[in-house]
C-alpha cells in the first residue's frame, strides 16, 4: 500500500490505475476495491464532532488524591496505588465512591523490614528462642536444585511477625563466600522443633520443603497452614498460586523473583553461588510474604464453613499423604521400555519407508515445510487447514481431516505417533530413574487443577496413553515390586450417574437399579451385539459416544476420535 501510494499519489489514483497493477497482489486489489470506500471512512478522522469541552479545558489539573487512593484500592489498581504514594486527608464526600461489594482486598499498611542474615551462634540462640516461644512461624528453604530427590539445604529462613524476619545461610560456597555456621550441626539444633508436631509452621508450598529436609534426615512436623493451598481453596480457578502472583494478587507487592538474584536461563547460576547478602534479602522476604499472605487469606477463608472444612480436612491432611508418594516413587520395568524404544525405532522405520514411496522421493518426515511441499505442491492434496501465516498447515488436526481418503497423511499421522510414545516415554522413563531408589519420583501437584483433581510433572504420569495397543504396552512397564501387586480404583460411572439423576431418563436408571455397566450396554445396542460379547474396544467406542453425548460432541468430533467415517 505504502509502495503505490508513493507511486500514484492518492487512494482514488490507484483505484483508477488498479489494472495497471500486475501480479497476485494485484489480482487481491481488484478483487477487494469495492471495500476501499469503507475502509477509507472508517480510518478517516472526523474532525467536525460537535464537542461540550474545549481543548483548554482538557488540561492536566491537580488530582484528588484521596478520591484516587479509594478509587484505585476498590478496582484494584495497584501500580496506580504505588504511583500516587499515601492518601492525605480529604474533604471528597465518600458517597462519591461506591462501596464494593464484596470489600475489596486491601493493601498492607506499610511494613518496615528488619531482616538479619543468622552467622553467629549467639544470633542462632536467640532466634531459636524466639521460634520455640512463638505461635506460628513462617518457614521456607532455600536449595541447590528443584528436584526434591536431589536437592540439598543452602539456608533457611523464618519469619515472627510483619516485616521481623531472618536468613540462617548454611551452605554457600562461591569464591568468597563468608563464613557460615555449620549444616549439620545447625540442622541438629533445629531439628527438634522441626519435628514437633505442636511446633507451628506457616509456609508456601511446604511439601517440597518436607522433602529437602528428609534429605538431611529430618521429618518435618506441625505443618499447620500452607499459604498456596489457602490461594487454591479460596480461588481455584486463579492462574498460578506460587509466591510471587499470590503476593501480587493479595498484598500488591512485587516481591524479589528467583530470577532476580539467580539469573536466567543458561546463565542462571544455583543458590549456593548467589551472594549471601542478596540471598538474605530474598529469603527473608520469601518468610516475611508468607505470614503476610496468611494472614490475609486466612480470615476470608475462615468466613465460609466449607471452604475451612475443604482446606482442614482434605487439602491439608492430603499432604503428607502425597509426600510420602512421591517418595516412595513408582516401580517401571526398564528393560521392557528399552526393548519396545527397539520395536519402535523398527516401526518408524518401516513407515518412513513406506512414505518415501507415497511421495516418490525421500524427505524428512519430520520437516513440516518438506512435508507441506510433498503434500500440497506435489501431491496437490486438498487444504484443510492454515496457519497463522496462511501456509498449509500440516498439524495434526489437518492430517486427520484427509488421512481417511490418502494414505501419506496416515502415515505420517502414525509415524508421529510411535516417535511421541518412543521420546516421552519409553527412551526418557528409564532416564528419570532415581539411582538411590531404582525408581521414577514424580511430583504431584494440588493447586493446579480448578477442578480439584491432582496433576503431575516431571514426568507426567497421569498422561500414559490408552487407546492405541503401543500405549497400553507402555502401561505394561509400570510394575509392582515382588510381593506385592497394583490396585486400581475409580468411582463407577460417576458422570453418567449424574445425567441418570438429571435427567430421570428411565433406560439409564433401569440400568444403573440393576447394576449394568452402561458402556457394555450402550457397545451392545450400537454394534448389535450380544451383551457378553462386548470387546473393550467397542466398549471403549461406546464410552467414547455416551460422554460425547453428555458434553456436546458433534457426530465429526465423535468419527475422527473413534477414527471411522461421519456415515458411520
């Protein structure tokens, strides 16, 4: 557009050059002038609106400030609030601002910070003291790494009250690095009250605290609140509840990132080599935020009976719990996954040979922009499908949509699939084994899912694949150890029993008052089939096809996840 306008001068002179244009783009302008009219009103500028102010009157004037303050504290502005600093007394009639409704979170009065890095044993003593003689006490650890299994202590910090807080640095050893009190015999004094149950402990995220701890022998106790679980409880469906956005959320405070003192990315340095007086800050504020943010979320929690009896009696206790599932791991059969990352491999190969010959000529498999030339500029299949640069896309969504007609996309689509199960799972599985205990150690998270169900990470074993015969042998790998055996449990149905209660459908209540499995006999009414004679995979089809129905699922969603034709 730049380019004709220098050339023609106006918008009105292409328009009467337009088929002097030559080329594609020259075809889209044709093809759309009808649109420059409009196009050219709507970017038009009126400046004949008749206006009640004049542009004297739209000077920047002294603010109101307490106005501003109650304002920006009810909507929650809180880079406004940091702006405007502290609001004077103010004769504005309150009635001018509407209450809020419920009242909004406010900020902290301003907290003065005593924060003290612990190198003697006389500040260790005294600190001690403190800790025994208080009711709650805010407590965070500081460490080498993520991983629980591995990580060791580098200091610990405590917090007593707003702005009264410590780091006890223990094992930072970079060059120059001053001298610190001894880990063991440190952890040795401390170890008592971190394992009294009647000592109580306030913190973010306590359970991987617990871990790093039982690395050093110690089994923490008094887990008395927890923060990230007060954040999940009181607003599951917020983003993220780790320290930093829970801080922001409820007490506007920007606190000192990880980042910020560690670095980033290749050249993010472990804590042991951060400088104790920049470790001292950030672990201290680490304490300090967490009895702050208690002591916000725990009122509003405490105000609804459910959400109390929800944190007290499931999430709470469910820590521990998981703590000790994740320690003891799970017991996979190496030996199995290296020989089926073999079969693979054989696979792969055998249908990367087959796709060569669909083409006619080799090319990477793995090469969307080979594959897309393959496809479409010589095969001249049909597009589906685009991307956000509007090239052909070649995702796994657009190959589904023409694998039942052309065999490459097939190929391709189960090419990807075997590579997907050998690099997630059956070469990486081995390799999360933990040497000390022969087993995968995952973490289990509680404050993820807005829907209350747990998730895992690192790896994700909630997430083994089931419908292919490859996915169900990669299930195969996950053992018990001699002796004893896997039990599997889930609640029946439960989803279906919901709509049979909803709906008061009569087939599905009759079923479920003569305790049928409903999948078995919706397989058997939909593949005319006798009851007992049901497969699991038509079984599986029709689970597929019952909560299809419940959740909104079109009769193309239902063929391309059961992989048969719309007719079908």
């Amino acid at each position: 557009a730049a380019k004709w306008l220098t050339e023609y001068g106006s918008l009105d002179a292409i328009v009467a050059h337009a088929d002097e244009i030559k080329g594609k783009v020259g075809d889209k302008l044709r093809a759309h002038i009808d649109q420059l009219p409009l196009s050219r009103q709507l970017a038009t500028i009126h400046c004949d609106v008749p206006l009640d102010e004049k542009p004297e009157d739209m000077r920047l004037g002294t603010p109101d400030i307490g106005v501003l303050t109650r304002l920006s504290e009810q909507l929650e502005i809180r880079s406004l609030l940091k702006g405007i600093g502290p609001a004077p007394a103010t004769d504005a009639d309150p009635a001018t601002i509407a209450p809020a409704d419920p009242p909004p979170v406010r900020l902290p009065d301003p907290v003065t910070r005593n924060y003290q890095t612990i190198f003697s044993t006389e500040q260790l003593s005294d600190w001690l003291q403190r800790i025994e003689s208080a009711e709650l006490v805010a407590f965070d650890t500081e460490t080498t790494g993520l991983d629980y299994m591995q990580a060791e202590i580098v200091g610990l910090s405590f917090a007593l009250d707003a702005g009264d807080a410590a780091y006890l640095p223990l094992a930072h050893r970079y060059v120059g690095a001053p001298d610190q009190l001894d880990r063991s015999d440190t952890l040795a004094k401390l170890k008592p009250w971190l394992e009294n149950p009647a000592a109580h402990k306030v913190g973010h995220h306590l359970k991987y605290d617990a871990h790093v701890l039982a690395n050093h022998g110690i089994r923490l106790a008094g887990m008395r609140h927890d923060t990230m679980l007060e954040s999940y409880v009181l607003d599951s469906t917020a983003t993220r509840h780790d320290l930093d956005s829970v801080a922001k959320k409820y007490l506007g405070v920007d606190t000192i990132h990880f980042e910020d003192v560690a670095g980033k990315g290749a050249k993010q340095i472990t804590f042991d080599q951060v400088s104790v007086e920049q470790a001292g800050e950030y672990a201290a504020e680490d304490a300090d935020i967490t009895l702050r943010l208690h002591r916000q979320l725990w009122p509003q929690l405490a105000a609804v009976p459910g959400l109390v009896e929800l944190y007290e009696y499931i999430e709470q206790p469910l820590v521990p719990v998981l703590t000790r599932m994740e320690e003891t791991g799970v017991l996979v059969d190496t030996r199995l996954l290296r020989t089926m990352s073999g079969e693979f491999a054989e696979k792969m190969a055998a249908l990367e040979k087959a796709a060569h010959q669909e083409a006619g000529h080799p090319f990477n498999l793995n090469s969307p922009k080979q594959l897309q030339a393959v496809l479409f500029d010589e095969l001249k299949l049909p597009v589906r499908q685009y991307t956000p640069t509007k090239q052909p896309s070649t995702n796994e969504d657009a190959l589904a949509e023409l694998a039942d007609e052309y065999p490459l996309p097939r190929l391709i689509l189960d090419y990807r699939s075997l590579s997907k199960l050998k690099s997630t799972y059956t070469d990486k599985l081995p390799e999360l084994v933990c040497a000390r205990t022969g087993r995968i150690h995952t973490s289990y998270h509680q404050a993820v899912a807005a829907t209350g169900r747990l998730s895992s990470s690192d790896p994700n074993l909630q997430n083994i694949p089931i419908r292919s015969d490859e996915g169900r042998r990669i299930r195969q790998a996950f053992v018990a150890r001699k002796g004893c055996v896997l039990l599997a449990a889930d609640y029946s149905q439960i989803e279906l029993r919901i709509m049979a209660h909803l709906s008061g459908d009569e087939g599905l209540l009759g079923a479920f008052a003569e305790d049928r499995d409903i999948h078995q006999a919706t397989a058997a009414e939909v593949f005319d089939t006798p009851l007992a004679e049901v497969s699991k995979d038509q079984r599986r089809s029709a689970k597929a096809i019952n909560f299809g129905l419940i959740y909104g699922m079109s009769a193309f969603g239902l063929a391309r996840q059961l992989g048969i034709s719309r007719e079908e």
